[in-house]
C-alpha cells in the first residue's frame, strides 16, 4: 500500500508555473489550487509517495 507525503505552498500571481514546476522537478504532484485567503494569488495543495 502507497504511503504519501503532502505539501501546501503559496502561488504568487506573477510566477505561478515556476513555482509549479519548481516542486514538480521534486517529485510533487499537484493536487488542487484554491485562492489565498488574503487575495494575493492561490494556495497549493501537492503530494508525492513518500520513499520507504
């Protein structure tokens, strides 16, 4: 059975994609964006299997 780790990260509005890629090259999948709560951008949600 799959044991995952999760990672919550802001988004700012100028450099969403980087920061999205930026994790991703670290083996973060992307789960779901929603919006700050402050309204300065989005919030995401990432996960990845966390090694034995």
């Amino acid at each position: 059975m799959s044991k995952w780790e999760y990672f919550i990260t802001p988004l700012p509005l100028h450099t969403p994609g980087a920061v999205l890629n930026m994790h991703g090259e670290e083996g973060w999948e992307l789960v779901q964006i929603t919006p700050a709560p402050n309204g300065t951008g989005a919030v995401a949600y990432m996960k990845r299997e966390k090694s034995q």
